[in-house]
C-alpha cells in the first residue's frame, strides 16, 4: 500500500496556548514572534521525540558506571526555515537543536498569481543520505512555498520519508497536494483551518506571519 501522509495536530496545552496567542489581532508584534518561538519549539519538541537518532554509551558517574542515552551527534539533523516567517519558528527549534545545520530557502508569493518564486537558496549540492530534515512553515495555505520546498530536496535526493514539516495552521490546498506528491512526508502542526480566501490567506488563520512576527 502507499504511504498516507501523516498530520499530526499534538494535544499540547501550551501548542494551543501559543496558538491561540498567535490567532488574537490583538497580539503586538514582540508577542507574536513569542508565539512562533515557542510554537517552534513546542511542535519540534513533538516531531523529534520518536526521530532524533540515539546511542547508548558507557559512562563514569562518581560513584559507579552505568549505561546512558546520548544524542547521536553522527547523524545529521538539518533545519530549512522558509524565509521569512519560517524564521521565528526555527528561533525555537534551535533550543532543542543547537547542533543542527541550518540552509535557508527564501520563497516569496506573488500576490495575484499566488506562484511562488525563490529569491535565496542556500541548500548544499546533496544531503548525507541518514540526514534528518526540518522544514519550518508556519502557514500552508494553496502549498506553493511548501511544494517549491519539498522539490528542491526532492532535487537533491532527499526520501520524503527523512522530512518532518513544522507548521502552525494548515489548509486542506496544501495538504492535499504534499499527500498527492509527496505522501511520506510527516507533518506536525498547532491546527487545521478548512478555508482559504481569494488572497491565497487562511481564515480564520492567523494573518501575514511574515508581517506580525517582523512589525511589517
Ligand atoms: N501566509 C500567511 O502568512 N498567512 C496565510 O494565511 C497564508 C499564507
């Protein structure tokens, strides 16, 4: 059988605290970047609690020796923010991996079209193939900016199944076309909203993440 595309939507409290941070209008710019921050690290918090590569080593405490399990720093764990509201998110996800290699994708919508196009790229030429990889997208709306995402790795030889997509609201556009495309992909996400407006925005979503979390 094919792989069906994985959503997971954590029963966290502090996921839907934040979340709900994030969704008031109300909320200043200085706070909302809080939000994605700790939405960020939250949501990786989850994605990585079954995924972040491990190994069992011998230890000297002070008073025996025992056996641990440490963080295996051989395996590659690798972050792409997707620029510019991506960035926020992965402010938080570096406080759980401070050791991660991060590639920036900068990824701009066209605001009649809704097309994506790609301003920078800073993905390497090829990927270790155990690499672990974290794409940070706050909104998936129509899933242009994420697709173009999830291509350029695909260019790059990456297994869907080694990528794990940190997202605050998705719509069913979007997730409709990672499953057609891309159906071994693991989503983790604060919620799903069922619609998306003529601009290309999710409602009730959250508004412009870009522009919230920046004061733009
Ligand atoms: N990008 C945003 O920032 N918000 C949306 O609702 C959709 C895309």
């Amino acid at each position: 059988m094919p792989p069906q595309l994985r959503v997971y939507v954590p029963p966290h409290p502090l996921i839907k605290h934040w979340l709900g941070v994030a969704r008031d209008a109300a909320t200043p710019p200085p706070l909302f970047k809080s939000a994605m921050i700790e939405l960020g690290r939250w949501l990786t918090y989850e994605a990585i609690r079954d995924w972040l590569p491990t190994e069992d080593l011998m230890v000297e405490t002070p008073l025996g020796s025992c056996t641990v399990t440490m963080v295996n720093p051989e395996v590659p764990m690798v972050v792409v923010p997707i620029l510019r509201a991506g960035l926020a998110l992965l402010e938080g996800a570096q406080t759980l991996l401070p050791l991660a290699s991060v590639y920036h994708l900068g990824l701009v919508r066209n605001e009649e079209t809704l097309e994506a196009s790609c301003y920078l790229n800073k993905l390497p030429r090829e990927f270790h193939p155990q690499t672990r990889i974290l794409i940070t997208e706050p909104m998936m709306a129509t899933g242009g900016s994420i697709m173009m995402a999830m291509a350029e790795l695909a260019k790059r030889g990456v297994d869907p199944a080694f990528i794990r997509i940190i997202n605050v609201i998705a719509a069913p556009p979007a997730l409709q076309k990672l499953g057609g495309n891309y159906p071994a992909v693991t989503i983790y996400t604060a919620m799903i909203d069922e619609e998306v407006n003529h601009q290309g925005y999710i409602i009730p979503g959250l508004g412009d993440a870009g522009d919230r979390a920046f004061g733009t």
